[in-house]
C-alpha cells in the first residue's frame, strides 16, 4: 500500500478541506499562523503570505523530512529566505491572470469612459441636452505595462482588444508578442502612456520604483493603475503628483499597508479609487488555486513535473 503523504496546510480549515478533501491517502494537518517550525513528519508544506508565522532565521533543522513547499500565492513578499533553501518551491504563477487583467481593463474602462460620472450623473438625467464633459475612449490610447509576466501578457491581450496602443518593460530580453511594443525605459513609457498598470512583483530592485522622480515625467493626466504591490509605490509622491494634475487617476488595488491606517496620504482623495485587495478575487481564480495545489499532488506522487515551479525569484 502506497504510504499516505502528509502535508500541512496553512488555510482555515473549511477552505483545506474544500480543496483538498476526498484525496486518497493524504494526511493533511491544518497548521496555525503563529508555527514556528512543521510537524516533524510533514513532507510537503502549504503556506500563506498573511498567514505565515515562522522565524525569520532559518531553523537549525530546516527542511528536514520536507521535499516541496506550495505557496499559495503567486508573489514571494511575505515569506523568510529560508523558506525556499534545499526544497522544490510552486507558486500559484499564472492561476489569478485572467481574474487580475479583468479588473485592470475594468479600471482602465471605467476612467476612460468616465463610467461612475456617468452612472451619477443618469441619477438626474440633464435636462439641457448636455451630459457633461466626453469620455476619452479606448481606441487609439496608450496603455503601458510595467512587468510582463502572465498577468501583463493578460492585460495586453485585452487591451488589443479594445484597439489600444500597448507598450511594455519587461525584466528579460525575452520578446514581446505581436503588437505590443517595447519602451525605450521606464520613464519613456510614463512619458507616453495614457494608462500605466503596475504588473511586477515586490523585489529589493522594485521596491519604491513608482517615485517622484518618475512620476514627475508622467504624461499629464496619467490613469495610474497598481494592481501589484503596494510597497512598489511612493504614496505620499503620487499623492503630490495627484494634487499637482500630473496624474490625473490613481485605482489601487493594493497599498504599501493593508488595511490602511484613518490618516493614509491617499484615502479619500477625490482622484483616488482604492479597493482592497480584491482583483484576484473570482470563483475561477479560487477554484484555480484548488485545482493547481490537486494537480501538484497529483504530480508529486507519481514523480511528474508540477506545475508553477519556482526558478527564479527575482524573475
């Protein structure tokens, strides 16, 4: 008889056992936020960003039994170094794009076309003739994609769809796809772009990458989308971008500080929407998750690859 694997698994446990129940031959030990170190049978660790709550110094008896640790998440902020030493890591890499690139296009839609203005506005229907100032559109704007991994490559595809203009920077040489360009820098695709979205993950070489220096040679009237990571942004400069006209929108997904403090720089401010952490947030990203940690089991049992390995983590 094939011996059970055991694995502990850092979710409520009404989540764990939803996505994980009925696997035959799977111990699973529902294991709490405050863990310093796994049970000491454990081969294969599942464990949250939020929720992790080892030491950040890597214990003397690491990895010990553990052969693979799945994140579940698709970033790597919030977890110690040590974490990711002498085992296989996967990540959820790929399985929130389409959810996140909705809510991006969604964003960039609704500034475009003025959609909320518009939807408060039918409330008193002008009687005039005049519905107020026009709404830009889509077609023929320029949407620049800063970090072009499966989410980035998401958004560009839509955003051909709506006939924009999509610029790109990229990590790698790798190429980009049909019809979407690569910008000269940084600051030339904040220069030229109508709509900047924020697609990279958090790193010690993109932490404060979104500063006053950069914002300050935005193209005036710059929709700003970060649906990344807060911590890539200097809040209190977009806050004066904002105040000064540079940038005409801010939507934020994400902030540096989750949930936000009463006094944020950027709470309440009239060109500001913030939502709270949500863009990934569709029954087809969850249902996602659960099928990429069941597919790795699967994958780890019979010796297959799986899926969402982690190669790189500065990629």
């Amino acid at each position: 008889m094939t011996r059970p694997l055991v694995a502990a698994v850092q979710l409520p446990e009404a989540a764990a056992r939803a996505w994980l129940g009925g696997i035959a031959n799977l111990d699973l030990r529902i294991i709490q936020a405050d863990l310093s170190a796994p049970p000491g049978d454990v081969e294969c660790l599942m464990v949250a960003p939020e929720a992790y709550g080892g030491p950040l110094v890597r214990p003397p008896s690491w990895p010990g039994p553990i052969r693979w640790v799945q994140l579940l998440s698709t970033g790597l902020d919030g977890y110690p170094d040590w974490l990711f030493d002498g085992v296989t890591v996967t990540t959820m890499h790929g399985v929130n794009a389409v959810a996140v690139a909705e809510f991006a296009m969604g964003a960039i839609l609704a500034e475009a076309r003025r959609i909320p203005e518009v939807w408060e506005e039918g409330q008193a229907w002008p009687r005039n003739g005049s519905a107020g100032p026009s709404s830009a559109g889509l077609a023929g704007a320029t949407l620049g994609i800063v970090g072009f991994g499966a989410i980035g490559a998401a958004i560009a595809r839509r955003a051909l769809a709506f006939d924009m203009e999509v610029q790109a920077i990229r990590a790698s040489d790798a190429p980009l796809p049909d019809g979407v360009r690569r910008a000269a820098s940084l600051d030339d695709l904040f220069a030229t772009s109508d709509h900047v979205v924020l697609a990279l993950p958090s790193s010690a070489s993109t932490v404060g990458l979104v500063d006053a220096a950069l914002l300050a040679k935005a193209k005036p009237g710059l929709h700003f989308v970060n649906i990344a990571r807060g911590d890539l942004v200097d809040e209190r400069a977009l806050r004066d971008a904002l105040d000064s006209g540079v940038v005409g929108r801010a939507t934020l997904d994400v902030l540096r500080q989750e949930p936000p403090p009463t006094d944020h720089p950027l709470l309440g401010h009239p060109r500001v929407r913030i939502s709270p952490h949500v863009s990934a947030h569709t029954p087809g990203a969850i249902n996602g998750m659960a099928a990429r940690v069941r597919c790795n089991i699967d994958a780890y049992r019979s010796g297959r690859p799986l899926e969402g390995v982690l190669s790189d983590k500065t990629s």
